[in-house]
C-alpha cells in the first residue's frame, strides 16, 4: 500500500505535492457519438499537455429513473431541451469502445481514466487495465460501488461535490475499509459553469489536512484561476471538461475548455510550479549580482586619514554593497573605532580597515 502522505503512482507517474500536477481532460459526453471525434480529442488533449484523458462509462438505464426524471421539473431541463434520459441516452460511452480507446490514448502517451457508474463498468475498465479509477461526485453516498471499487486494489480519484465533510469522511471509511488507502479527494462543485464566489478552494486543502490524503481540484468555473489557485494551495490533481469547440451543440461543450483554453491553462500550471520552488529562502543563485546592486554597505562620507577616529558624520550607508564590506547594522560598531589606512570618500569600510 502507498504512503499516501507523500505520493500515488498513476500510470507511469507519481501524484503528490512534491510532483507536478497530474492534469485530466475530462471529455465526458463531448465525444458526440463518434469514435473518430473521440479519438480526435485525445490527440487534442495530448498536443495541449494533459496527463490523461477521461471518459464516463454509464448506460442510461443504470444510472438515471427515466419514470422519477419525467416527473421532476428542474431547470436545467429547459436548457438541455430534451429530457434528462433522452441527454444521458445520447451521451452513452459505448463499451465496445473503451479498448480502442484504452489503447490509442496509450500509444500517445496519454492515461486513459473513464468513471464507472455501475458494477459492470468497474470490471470492464479493471479488466481494461486503467491505472486508477474516477469516482464521480454522484456517486459518493453509494457505499456499495465505492467499496466494489475500493476492493479493485487501484488508485481512488473521489470527487466531493454537493457533499457534507461527514460524507466524505464516511466515503474515506469505506473504501479505507476494504483495504485500500490510495485516495485523493478532489473538491467540486456541481453547477455548470460553476461561480467563482462558490469555488472554495481552501476546502480542498482543509480536506487534504483532516484526512490526510493527496487533494486535487475537478473545476467548472470559467478560465484558469481556480486550477492555478488549487496547485498553489497543493492540488496535485487538476480535472477540465475539454472540448474542441464550444459552441457545439450538447449539455458539457459550453462550459469545457477548447484546446487554446487548455493549453494555456497547462503552461500557466507548469509556470506557477516553477515559481513555487522550494520552502528555501537564501539568496537566490540570480540573485548573486542584484544582491550587490541593491544592498547598501558603509562607505566613507569624506576623505579620512589613516588613525583618525570614525565619528558618525564621516559614515555613509549606501548602495553598492561591496563583497566584504561592513554592513549598515555595523554602523554603531564602527563608530569610535580608528581607521588603520587612509580612505577616499566613497570608499567602503571593511573589518580590516579598524
């Protein structure tokens, strides 16, 4: 079993703080019925720097009640201009795919995630051999798929949409339970497009703390501030709806990232983990020269004779700081000290000079 304080191995790479983020393009239903277009957005999410490429592995009939939808007016049913089980029937995965799929996102390098909604789609993507499963926010309170799941021995990726920490926590238990401790919670909120004022991304790293797992962000809201601010605070894994155009026709293009969105947003991570650097503070190795430039030292404000007395009036405190010279906080020290050479004004005092 992992130490899942430090790192999870996906794949071929490891997830952790101490590694860069593990970056998913979540194509969800945006494959639009076609194989070709599926396999167009992996080369896509490749070319802009993703990690892995996720599709969802749901039949309508498994995860929806076509009878309690019909009967349930709520509004984003007027947005999708269709009923709830006619976009879910329209946005089936078909299983058959899923071992092209598996294969052709591994050839470019790419993981191939996809979440299972029901118990025949864990065995098919276990059988698949996906490096990790994705378990959608929905899917929380299901005790029995999580702990099915859980007993597949594979990394745990659990979203914590409209969710209580108590469910979280009791969500932890169980998959903890079955004997698996490779979890990484990743904070969610189910609106789409979600609001920034809703985003809460110091809920994902509270969660990390409480639980003690590895945290990452699967986000809604619009651009890149969410995910740039989910890897400052330590997300290691970062999960977008991508899609090719968003004007497409279909309930997850309008919110998804395009390919210029994307990209962006994978160069501004690797960017920021960059800048992050280390817990470290010296003197930066460019900051060698700036150093001298910027500092101030104590310099002779008049021309002095060798075995005067240094009063205050014969110090100045300015810039540059030369490589041995007395630093300002010495001044009080210098003060009344001989000089053991003549000096020029200008010319900075050293220890070797009293």
């Amino acid at each position: 079993m992992d130490n899942n304080k430090e790192k999870i191995k996906i794949g071929q790479r490891f997830v952790g703080k101490e590694y860069p983020a593990y970056i998913i393009a979540e194509v969800g239903s945006n494959f639009d019925g076609s194989i070709e277009r599926a396999k167009m957005l992996i080369d896509l999410a490749k070319e802009c720097g993703a990690n892995a490429v996720k599709f969802q592995c749901f039949t309508a009939e498994k995860i929806i009640s076509k009878e309690a939808f019909d009967k349930l007016k709520v509004g984003f049913q007027e947005k999708w201009k269709e009923t709830v089980h006619e976009t879910y029937k329209k946005a089936e995965f078909p299983r058959q795919w899923h071992e092209e799929l598996f294969h052709y996102a591994n050839k470019k390098g790419l993981d191939f995630l996809s979440a299972p909604y029901d118990k025949e789609a864990v065995d098919i993507l276990d059988k698949l051999g996906v490096p990790a499963f994705k378990i959608g926010s929905g899917d929380i309170t299901w005790h029995g798929i999580l702990k099915y799941i859980a007993e597949k021995g594979k990394p745990v990726i659990l979203a914590t949409g409209a969710s209580t920490i108590a469910e979280v926590d009791e969500a932890i238990k169980i998959i903890r339970s079955a004997g698996n401790d490779r979890i990484i919670l990743l904070q969610c909120v189910t609106n789409y497009p979600s609001q920034f004022e809703y985003a809460n991304i110091r809920a994902m790293k509270a969660m990390g703390d409480l639980f003690d797992v590895p945290v990452g962000y699967s986000d809604h809201t619009p651009g890149i501030i969410v995910p740039l601010g989910a890897v400052a605070l330590g997300g290691c894994i970062i999960e977008k709806h991508f899609t090719d155009d968003k004007t497409r026709k279909g309930p997850d293009h309008p919110f998804a990232m395009d390919g210029k969105d994307f990209k962006e947003m994978v160069d501004s991570i690797r960017l920021l983990e960059k800048s992050l650097g280390t817990p470290l503070k010296d003197v930066y190795e460019n900051e060698k020269e700036t150093v001298i430039l910027q500092q101030r030292c104590l310099r002779a404000a008049i021309d002095i004779s060798k075995g005067s007395t240094i009063t205050k009036d014969m110090i100045d405190v300015l810039r540059p700081a030369d490589k041995n010279a007395m630093k300002p906080k010495y001044e009080d020290i210098l003060t009344g000290k001989k000089i053991n050479t003549d000096m020029k004004k200008g010319d900075a005092f050293t220890w070797e000079k009293i």
